[in-house]
C-alpha cells in the first residue's frame, strides 16, 4: 500500500524554526557506517542518538524531511501507558511483563523531559493531562483506572475528578469527570523532532534527507539502496513506521496506516484561551475514535479526532472537524479554522507496539498505534541497548505477541473499516 500525502502544511510546520536549516544532502554513492537508521521520526532520531552516544557511527536516512511522518505532525499529548489496556497485555504477556511495560512507558516520561533537558530542546513542553468522561460508563471506568494505576502499578500522579472539580481543567459541559496526570503533558512535536535530530548530528549522526530507501539486502553486511546511493551497515533499524510501505512485507502486515486529523484555530486572546483549559492540561476523551485537544503556546486550539481507515481524506475536514469542536466549546463559533492536516499511525491489531528484530543484525520499530509520542524516543534507547549487545528491555517489547492483518493486501482494509464501524457505534451507547 502507497499512503497519498496527508494533508499539508501543518500548523506545526507554519511554527517550526527548521533549527537545522533548509533540507540536508540526500544519500548518493556508497557509505559504510557501523549502523543504517531508517525513518526520520522520533524512534529514528531518537535511535541514532543514542546509538552515536555509545561511539557507534550512525547514518540516518529520511524519504522527506526529518518529522515528515507522524512525529511531526501529531496531537502532541504526551502519556503514560501504551494504546493497549494493562488488562490486555497482562493476557498477552502475562502479569510480569506487563507491568515491566508499564514502567518502561513512565521511564519514557522521563526520558522525555531529560532529552530535552539534556539537548536544550525548545519544544514548547507543558505539564498536565486528563481523561475525560463523556459517558456515565466512561465514569465508571475512570474510577477503576485510577484505583489500578494507585494500586497495581505505583503510579500516583493521577488524581480523579468530579464534573466540578473537572471544570478546574477543561471548561465544557459535554463532560461528566476526568483522570488528571501530572506526569504527563504536551508539547510541539515537530520542534522535538527536529531538535533530537539536531542533538543526533551534533552527536556525530549523518542525516540523508529526501532519500526513500527501495532495497534492502540482508546479511552479514546489510545495505540499504536508495534512487542514487546505497548504505552498507553492520547494524539496521528500520523505524518507517506506516509510511515505510512494502519495502518489508513481513512487517508491513502487522500495521495498517490510518488516517487521523488535527485543526489548529487563529490565536485566542489570553484570557480567553485560559477560561477554557484553566491549568493548560491537554484532553482527551474517553471514546474509541477520541476527540483530543490543546492550547498551543501561541494559543490556538489545536483540536484532533477523526479518523480514515479506508485511506480517504475526509471531505470538507476544517469543517467537520470544527462541528466536533463546537459541541465541546460552543463559546468557540466566532473563532476561525486556519490549518487542518492529517498523518497516518501504524497500529497493530491489539493496539501494542511491535519490536523486533528480522534477522540479528537487523531491527524495527513500528506499531505505536496513536500512542507513540512518549514510547518512541523509548524504543529508540531501547534498540540502542538490544545493537549494543544488552536487549534484555527491548525484549520485553519484542516478547508481546503480534498477528497480522487478516485479509490479504486487498481485503483487510475494508474488513478493517467494517471493524471500525462496529466500534463507531459503541461510541453511541
Ligand atoms: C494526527 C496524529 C496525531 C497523533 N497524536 C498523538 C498524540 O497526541 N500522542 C501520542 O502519543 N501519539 C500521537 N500520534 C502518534 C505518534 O505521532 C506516532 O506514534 C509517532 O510519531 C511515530 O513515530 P515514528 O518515528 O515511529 O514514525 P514517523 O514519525 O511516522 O516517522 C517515520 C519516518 O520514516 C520515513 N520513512 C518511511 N519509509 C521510508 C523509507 N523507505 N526510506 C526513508 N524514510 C522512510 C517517513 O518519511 C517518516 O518521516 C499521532 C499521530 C498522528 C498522525
């Protein structure tokens, strides 16, 4: 499957100071380097850094520009936990591991805020999270995920919320409760993916852009061929995520590119932009296809929910989107739509991420599922550990089991969409 171009240009790209300058050289004749990194996202930058901390010479290749894909264009919430409930991954891989899962993604909190620290990443990041409950079930499941996370798993940054404390956080009567984090948060996410990849090259990492890599030979020497140069390696890790496309067909079935969307309104004024998220937390909210919103640092909402699993860019999306926006602040009808994009996500059939490994000598990370802003930069350390001869956490990725995609390349997307369906109707009950 070929992805068409999501929607474009961004809010994020408008606001961006591209701090590497314009596009770098892409890939042309051969270069050998101790390890190849496929995907200019986050997983990608975030691999190639720390694998040049270690000593490793690294070359990163990028089909567009670093944070082309996903990491450059997302809602930008940064949260605990994976796509998937701990109650599924405790019947995937089992009550241990899934808790080690748990405090990998806390760790990936962490390490998110060193990174920035570390590197001086202007990335617009802002503490605060919360749930919300649309319906009286959400409520319920509210309560319960709190209890677990307080109880099961040591996590007692959260805080439950009544419909009054709630409107502390988020102005709106469409919402009956919600589940505060203070670990988690938001930030600019092209800003971050672009500052770790400035961190990267100053740390020694070569970054090819406008380069897709169309081959690719295993062995003890792996290359990676683009349209006018070639890579030989002694390590890979591809980290294409949706946008990879066929180039590894055995991955390529374990995820399906979907379609999702954000708008980005004109700048509110000051106070008007705090009457609605008073603590600056970002919100999303309890439903399958979720609506999730934020204040941007020059406070535009920016407001993303929808989403096309046929591939199809909504018709009229700035419009669509901005009904949806409406029924949570209808204070907001005066207020204009300036930019509406969209991105692909690479989830996996039971929504937890898929790391692994194709040969020894050749790694991926894929499948974050809508839930990778925090776990990406993670699996990047994390390949960087399993390359430098210590996997013992990325195998506790790597152990979570995976199916594909059921259908063959031409059916599984409408089985797929007659899935989501199903799903969009549970959202009404
Ligand atoms: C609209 C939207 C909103 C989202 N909101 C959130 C959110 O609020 N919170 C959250 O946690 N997650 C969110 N996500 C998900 C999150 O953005 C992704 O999980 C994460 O950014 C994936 O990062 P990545 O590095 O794996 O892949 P990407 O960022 O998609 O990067 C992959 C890169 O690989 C390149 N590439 C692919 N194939 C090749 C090739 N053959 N040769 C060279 N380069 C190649 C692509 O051009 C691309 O730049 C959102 C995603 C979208 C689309």
């Amino acid at each position: 499957m070929r992805l068409s171009d999501p929607i474009a240009p961004s809010y994020y790209v408008d606001s961006a100071v591209r701090a590497a300058g314009p596009s770098r050289a892409p890939l042309r004749g051969e270069h050998e380097t101790d390890v190849a990194v496929v995907g200019g996202g986050i997983a990608g930058c975030s691999a190639a850094l720390h694998l040049a901390k270690r000593g490793y010479r690294v070359a990163l290749v990028e089909a567009r520009e670093i944070g082309f894909g996903a990491s450059g264009r997302s809602g930008g919430q940064t949260i605990f936990g994976l796509a998937t409930s701990q109650h599924s991954l405790i019947a995937e891989v089992g009550r241990a591991d899934a808790h080690r899962l748990f405090e990998l993604s806390v760790e990936g909190l962490d390490l998110l805020q060193s990174l920035i620290r570390e590197h001086h990443i202007d990335c617009d990041y802002r503490p605060n999270h919360v749930h919300v409950a649309v319906k009286p079930r959400h409520v319920r499941e509210l309560a319960d995920w709190e209890r677990e996370l307080r109880e099961d798993y040591r996590y007692d940054s959260v805080s439950l919320l009544d419909r009054e404390q709630l409107r502390a956080h988020v102005a709106s009567d469409r919402y009956l409760a919600g589940l505060l984090d203070t670990r988690s948060g938001h930030l600019h996410p092209l800003k971050y993916t672009l500052g770790l990849s400035v961190a990267a090259e100053s740390a020694g990492v070569r970054i090819f852009e406008n380069t897709r890599i169309v081959r690719y030979t295993a062995g003890a020497q792996p290359r990676v061929e683009g349209a006018a140069g070639l890579l030989r390696c002694r390590h890979l890790i591809f980290c294409g995520s949706a946008y990879l496309g066929p180039l590894v067909p055995s991955i390529a079935r374990r995820i399906l590119g979907v379609g999702t969307y954000v708008v980005a309104t004109e700048p509110l004024a000051p106070a008007r932009a705090r009457a609605l998220l008073p603590s600056d937390a970002a919100v999303a909210d309890m439903n399958w296809i979720l609506d999730y919103f934020r204040l941007s640092a020059d406070r535009r909402l920016l407001f993303g929910g929808r989403v096309s699993y046929s591939t199809l860019q909504p018709r009229r999306l700035a419009d669509s989107m901005r009904k949806r926006l409406l029924q949570v602040f209808p204070s907001l009808h005066d207020v204009a739509v300036e930019r509406a994009w969209g991105g692909y996500l690479d989830i996996t059939m039971s929504r937890a991420p898929n790391f692994g490994r194709l040969a020894d000598n050749v790694y991926y990370l894929q499948g974050f599922s809508g839930h990778g802003l925090v776990l990406t930069a993670l699996g990047g350390k994390l390949v960087a550990e399993a390359v430098a001869g210590t996997a013992e956490r990325f195998d506790v990725f790597a152990r979570i089991p995976h199916r594909d995609f059921p259908g063959g390349a031409l059916m599984r997307r409408p089985a797929l969409v007659l899935a989501m369906l199903y799903y969009r109707l549970r959202d009404l009950l």
